[in-house]
C-alpha cells in the first residue's frame, strides 16, 4: 500500500545538490521561516494561532502523484507501525472508511479518516483522524499503546503529510474512554470554548506528557482498545 520514496534518498539528493551549488560557488539560501495560519469557525470566528514547525518542504517522502485525490494526508508515527495515508469522511456516510481502501475498495481493515464531524478536514481545530486497532497490529494498534506513559515518552513525533505542508506533532497526552460516549468535541462556538475544552481535556488525559496548548490547532488520534471497558476507545492528542 506504502508508495513513499525514501527519506534516506531524498536526504541523500538534498545533499547532493548543496555540493554542488558549493562546488559552482553558488550561494544556497534556505528560507526556514515561520508561518502563521489563522483557524476561523464558520459560526462565529473561532480564532486560534497555529504554528508552521515544518518552514519550507524541501522534499516531500510522499509520492502524492500515486495517491487518489481522496488522500487528503499521511500520517507516520516513527517507531510503529502506523505510516498509513488519511482520507476525509463524508457527512452523508461517515462510517464508510472503517470497511474501505481510499480507492472505494471493499477491505476489512478500512483506512485512516479524518472523522466527518471535522467540517475544515486538516484545517479543523480538532483533527480527529480514526482506525481500527487490528489484531495483527496494523492500522492504529501501536496507538493504543500510547495509554501507557512509557510507550508515549518513545514514540511522541507524530509526522501529519499533505501536499502543502509537513505538520511536525508532539504528543501530548492520551485518554480511555467508553465507547458510546461522544469520542471527541469537533465544533467549537469560540476561542474561548476551544480553551475550555482544551483545560478538560489536559484535566482528564491518564498520559500526561504536556498540557495542550489553547492557542494551537490539536490532532486526536482515535482507536479500538481492550484495557478496562469492553467498549473503549484511546483517544492521542497531538500538537
């Protein structure tokens, strides 16, 4: 399913041209700037300042040409096994990606989806992206380990892919809740909504690593998990 290029080969060409624009006696200028994005709620302006921690894509690893337009992301966790592409539920059928491959293909184990609630997609100001935790350990298992402090210290980045940019995440914390209960907030009628959700949600995480930052757009990572309730879900919140 995987078609990303190496990050090893694309480094390795990314050094290669730097020689040789040495060797011209060319001067290599590398803009590494900071972009501000401005997160605004249909309904009444929700502002929030997100930071650009990836300045400039040099060289994507995504090979976004193989992708259908369905993809709308990638997600890779360093040290797992989650490096899966994203695509976006749709209102009308927001259950349809648990049992279908971003080509529309019948396949049990589905595909990473950004939730259909999250009316923005990646712009959203919580980015719920959910998968099944299989049996084998594919799609989202390693991220209920993230319940566990010690498998959260290991494994914090979080790489979020699109075609415009490179989202360079940190977990932040993690909580188990039932599954029946509504698995996360995605609409928001302020700023100052958003931050109290952002206090409730740091109060509740049983895997502290940092608090949430109110002033920053937050990635929940949501799957299937077998420790207390029969029901449960581990929600991963990421900035």
């Amino acid at each position: 399913m995987m078609k990303r290029p190496s990050l090893r080969k694309a480094a390795g060409a990314l050094l290669a041209a730097f020689a040789l624009a040495l060797a011209a006696g060319t001067a290599f200028v590398a803009a590494d700037g900071q972009n501000r994005s401005v997160l605004r709620h249909e309904a009444d302006n929700l502002i929030c300042d997100l930071k650009d921690l990836s300045g400039i894509d040099l060289a994507s690893p995504i090979d976004w040409d193989g992708q259908p337009e369905e993809v709308v992301a990638w997600i890779e966790i360093p040290g797992t096994r989650v490096d899966y592409p994203v695509v976006q539920a749709s209102p009308s059928s927001p259950d349809y990606y648990l049992t279908h491959d971003q080509y529309g293909q019948y396949d049990v184990y589905g595909i990473p989806f950004i939730a259909a609630g999250c009316e923005k997609g990646i712009d959203s100001p919580n980015v719920i992206i959910c998968a099944h935790h299989m049996d084998d350990g594919s799609m989202f298992a390693d991220v209920a380990g993230f319940s566990r402090s010690e498998f959260a210290q290991e494994h914090r980045d979080v790489l979020i892919y699109t075609r415009e940019r490179t989202y360079e995440l940190k977990v932040k914390g993690a909580q188990i809740i039932d599954g029946s209960s509504e698995l996360a907030t995605t609409q928001f009628a302020d700023s100052q909504d958003y931050a109290d959700w952002v206090s409730k949600t740091n109060d509740r995480s049983c895997a502290t690593l940092a608090s949430l930052d109110p002033s920053r757009q937050t990635f929940t990572l949501c799957t299937c998990s077998y420790t207390t309730y029969r029901n449960e879900r581990t929600l991963v919140f990421c900035q």
